[in-house]
C-alpha cells in the first residue's frame, strides 16, 4: 500500500528524488546508514548546530512520558532519544530501542552501553512496517527523523497504532515544511549546496547527504502527515511546529 504522498504507482516509490523500486529503495537507504553510522551524530550536530538536541527534548516533554512506563524507539539511531526517555521511565521502566539497520543499531547499542543505560534499555533490529511485537505492548511509541526513510509509512504508523495501548500516544520527530517562504528558500539553498559538502568532508560521502537532502523535500507536509496519522486509526492527532516548521513533532493517540 503506497502513502498518500508517494504519487508513484504500483511496486515504485521514491528514493530521494529517483523513482525507483519499492525494494531497491530498502536497499539503497541501508546503504545509507551502512555508510554514515560511524559519523552519525558528528554529522547531526554540524547540520543543526546542535539544534536537533532541543528538537528532541522537546519531543520529551509533549510526550507525557512517566516513570514505570514502557516506550518503543524505532529508528533509534545512535540513541539519543531512547536515552532521554530511559532518563524519565527509570529503573521501573522499559525503553526498546530499534533500527532497522545493523550497522545504527550497533553503533547505538556501544554507546548506549558505555554511558551505563544497559538496565532499562533493550536493543531488536526491527522494521517499522513489521513490528515484532505484540498488540497494547507500549505507552508511548517515537520515531525521530526516521519515517521519511521508511517505504510503507502507511503501514509503520499502522503498526505502531497496533503495539500501542489504549490511550498511549505516538510521537513523530521530523523534518518539514518551513512556514516563512524567505526561509524555505535559504534552507532549500543550505540543504542541496552545502549540506552534501560537510558530508563530504566529514564522511567522504556526499551522494548520502544528498539523498537525505531530497527525502526530507519528499516527506509529507504537516497537515498531510497528520491525516495519515488519523487514517492509521490514530485519534487527536495535533502537531508543533519548531525552527519556523524546518521540523514538527507529530503527537497521535490510541482510543
């Protein structure tokens, strides 16, 4: 099942701005995060100017999490949101922390480890359109800057209705669509001219950074993603707007 935003027909989607097959696109973003996991948060902090520290915290804060409850990270990346909610769920708690690639999850696994969040952190590679879950399993389900990397967002929002208990709620960290034209227009120059150069420099890989450029142009807007959080069952489906829209948690509950 294609989202609503993906215009592609049939076995096809987008992989940045490429047409390509639905399964080639598994692929090709694999070998994304294959090839910048090593530099990952170097890169997240030379791209936001440390900016996407807040963006999360204030993913935290909307999120309602409590002690005791249990949280699932998908595309967890190097960790740090499954950090910060293992922080606020504590000893009681339960933070699964999961990625669909292998080389993410390892490097988020050592550090995750080596800054003593083994107790109430748990790793699974996972895919986000096929949960190894069972249903009402979590309080809160997150996704941070992940779902414009995933091929069915249809059918990974709704497995994260399915894996979240009545009355828990789905938060989704990502970038979107500036709201000020004069910025939209600076960003789109920062994002397709310089971006690919840091990555470039930092990584040795441009073509990475380029390709993250294009997805973030082809995610849904804010309203388009709130309708296909209600779709996926979703109720009271709201959103905030940070950095004038550059980026919006999307926050979505289970009747």
């Amino acid at each position: 099942m294609n989202s609503p935003h993906d215009k592609s027909p049939g076995d096809t989607t987008h992989f940045g701005f490429e047409t390509v097959a639905r399964a080639e696109k598994v692929k090709r973003v694999g070998e994304v995060f294959h090839s910048v996991a090593g530099k990952y948060d170097l890169m997240n902090d030379l791209m936001s100017m440390g900016v996407h520290r807040l963006w999360k915290r204030f993913m935290l804060e909307v999120s309602g999490v409590r002690s005791g409850q249990r949280v699932l990270d998908l595309a967890a990346g190097t960790g740090d949101i499954s950090m910060l909610f293992a922080d606020r769920v504590g000893a009681g708690g339960l933070v699964v922390m999961t990625d669909i690639n292998d080389s993410m999850l390892g490097v988020g696994r050592d550090r995750v480890t080596d800054r003593g969040y083994a107790g109430n952190i748990r790793f699974a590679l996972a895919n986000a359109e096929r949960l190894p879950f069972a249903a009402n399993s979590f309080d809160i389900v997150s996704i941070g800057f992940g779902l414009r990397n995933v091929t069915d967002k249809d059918a990974a929002l709704a497995e994260m209705h399915r894996v979240l208990k009545p009355g828990g709620r789905v938060l989704v960290l990502e970038f979107s669509k500036p709201t000020l034209e004069p910025l939209s227009r600076l960003y789109d120059l920062y994002s397709f001219t310089l971006l690919p150069k840091i990555g470039r420099a930092v990584t040795g890989d441009e073509d990475s950074y380029r390709y993250l450029a294009e997805s973030i142009r082809m995610h849904p807007d804010q309203q388009t993603l709130r309708g296909m959080m209600e779709k996926a069952g979703l109720v009271r489906c709201d959103f905030f707007n940070m950095t004038a829209g550059i980026v919006a948690v999307h926050r979505g509950f289970k009747a």
